[in-house]
C-alpha cells in the first residue's frame, strides 16, 4: 500500500520559515515525479511546486516562486519543500503528491499557518 506522510507543518510568524517533509512508501519512488500543493479553508488545491523524478528540473507557480524550494532524496524517498519568508496568505494545508503516467497518489496533508 502506498503511504505520502507530510510532516513539519505548524504555526510560524510572517517573515518566518518552515521546512516540510513528506516521506514516501514506494517501491519506485525514483520514478515519480513529486509536487506539493496547498489548499486554504474556501479555496480549491493548487499546485505549489514540482520536481522531476530524477530532480533536474523544478517549477514552481508564482505562489512560491522566490520563496519556495522543492528538493528531493531518492534514497530516503523524501521530497522537501523549504518555505521562507513565509505570509499570512501562505496558510493553509499542504499535500505532497507523487505521479508517475496514470499513477496518481496524494498525502494526507500537513497544516501551516502564518501568523503573529
């Protein structure tokens, strides 16, 4: 069964960072491409930041451009998303989701809140 189980989430000041983690339980985790999204109470899910399966390539929505960076360790089948420089408008929950052609598989999601 496969399991996404994000972790690091919580309550940060404005300006402030925070690092997420989400740990995978795939066998061929090298082979998905990885992304984080968030959803904020009365708002739909949308795509945070990406990073290929091999991690060459990242692409981030103007959401977290700057801000944001996605890393992964294939050999810890770990996907990161550091935040800096955090808002008030970044809170909300936060879903890693693995790819891989039409293999689709969502965590359970961690929840962030920026405020002072």
């Amino acid at each position: 069964q496969v399991q996404l189980v994000e972790s690091g989430g919580g309550l940060v000041q404005p300006g402030g960072s925070l690092g997420l983690s989400c740990a995978a339980s795939i066998f061929t985790f090298s082979r998905y491409a990885m992304s984080w999204y968030r959803q904020a109470l009365g708002k739909e899910r949308g795509l945070v930041a990406l990073i290929t399966s091999a991690g060459c390539i990242t692409n981030y929505t103007d959401s977290g451009k700057g801000r944001f960076t996605i890393t992964r360790d294939n050999g810890k089948k770990t996907v990161y998303l550091q935040m800096n420089s955090l808002k008030r408008e970044d809170t909300a929950v936060y879903y890693c989701k693995a790819a891989r052609g039409s293999f689709t598989f969502w965590g359970q999601g961690t929840q962030v809140t920026v405020s002072s």
